[in-house]
C-alpha cells in the first residue's frame, strides 16, 4: 500500500514568487494534515481537513497562505507571495478519522522549500 | 504553537544503554504519541497511549502516561546505533470548541547513539 506522497520535494525559489505543494494522502484516510517545520523544531499544525472541511485553520498564515481539498482527497497548499522566513519543510500527513480517536498519523516525505 | 516540551533537548548515549525521554502538555487529551524522525525524513509512528493508559509497550519501547501531571515518558530499551534520530511526543487534545485541536508536536528530543 502506498504512503502519503508529497510532491515535489524539493523546491528552491525566489521572495515574492507563488509556490504549491501537493500531497496525495493514503486511500480511505479521512483526516488530513498539512505542518511546516523549521530546522531543529517540531512540526507546527498549519491546516487540518476532515474529508474536503477545513476544521482547525487557525495557524494558518490567510494573508498569503491558501490550502484546498478538493473532493476530500489529494490536497494543495499554496503560498504567495513566499517570504524569505517561509523556508521550511513542508510536512502532510492523514490519518483514518479523528472522531474514532485512532489518530496515528502516516506521513509523507515532505517538500523542503528554499526561498532565496 | 507547540504543546508538548520534550526533556532533554538532546541525550547521547553509548549503544546497549537505555534511554529516556520526557514529555510535558498542557491542555487535556484525548491520547499522546511519540514519531521518530531520522535526519532529512519524515516521521515515522512509535506508539499510541491513551488519556485512560498508563503504560504501554511496544518491542524495545516503553510509554508511560501520567494525566495528573500531564507528563509522559519514552524509554528505549537497549539502544542501537539506528536508533539515533529526533524523537517527538504528540498531543492529540481534547475538542475545545476553538483554537488548534489537531495533532499538536513538541520541539524534540534529539537522540545520538554512540557504537
């Protein structure tokens, strides 16, 4: 069974420049996950989904940062503009539902985004 | 924002000896996990122990819970050198009607085991 795949996963680009992340989550996973860590931290939530519902957005960065589930599958995250201080690995993951309370998440390998 | 605080921030030990992590929270939960992440990797589930647990084991690993001081423990087993990586507990809180309620990480604990 596959994991959850991220792509691309490394993405070097200009200040100012738009950039999107793509995360395919595993089959039959209704909750999904998107985090940024920075170098030496823990992942910090930046957006969850429960089927294509953003129910807990509250860290998310709305000025320039937009997320999407469309038909409560594969997800994109969005940035732009991107600011130096966005440099990070950007971190999916999706587990089978919250509500049952087993919510060992599967993460993907990430994207590490470079803004120069 | 980060619940958990994971002790100590960084432990070296030689191979075969055990290690211990620990874990503080703040806000009641629903269960707390402890990921693995080697070096430019993602993070890889170790093991789940619910807010009504308060032991749990798993090969080489031992977790324990205790909801009174919101604090868990770690203890690898006679260690090996591949157990070198990050260790990270997680939270997963109790629903409070606002703010961030997903899996919430802490900062780490940075495990290096010397052959």
């Amino acid at each position: 069974e596959a994991g959850v795949v991220q792509s691309p996963r490394y993405k070097i680009i200009e200040k100012k420049q738009p950039v999107a992340f793509w995360c395919n989550p595993i089959s039959g996973h209704n909750t999904l996950y998107w985090y940024r860590q920075n170098l030496g931290q823990g992942p910090e939530l930046l957006i969850r989904y429960e089927n294509e519902e953003a129910v807990d957005d509250s860290q998310l960065p709305k000025d320039r940062f937009s997320a999407e589930r469309l038909k409560g599958v594969d997800s994109t995250l969005k940035i732009q503009p991107a600011e130096l201080g966005d440099s990070a690995v950007y971190l999916c993951a999706s587990s089978l539902d919250r509500a049952s309370l087993n919510t060992e998440a599967f993460f993907g390998q990430g994207t590490r985004l470079t803004v120069v | 924002s980060q619940q958990g605080e994971e002790d100590p921030q960084a432990l070296s030990i030689q191979e075969g000896e055990n290690a211990t992590m620990n874990c503080s929270y703040k806000t009641s939960i629903n269960n707390l996990q402890w990921y693995r992440q080697n070096s430019g990797r993602g993070l890889v589930h170790l093991i789940l122990i619910r807010s009504n647990e308060r032991e749990k084991h798993s090969g080489r690993l031992r977790v324990t819970l205790d909801t009174s001081k919101k604090s868990s423990s770690l203890l690898i087993t006679a260690s090996r050198a591949a157990d070198t990586a990050s260790y990270f507990c997680a939270t997963d809180p109790m629903y409070s009607g606002g703010g961030a309620d997903g899996l919430t990480f802490g900062k780490g604990t940075h495990l290096i085991i010397q052959p």
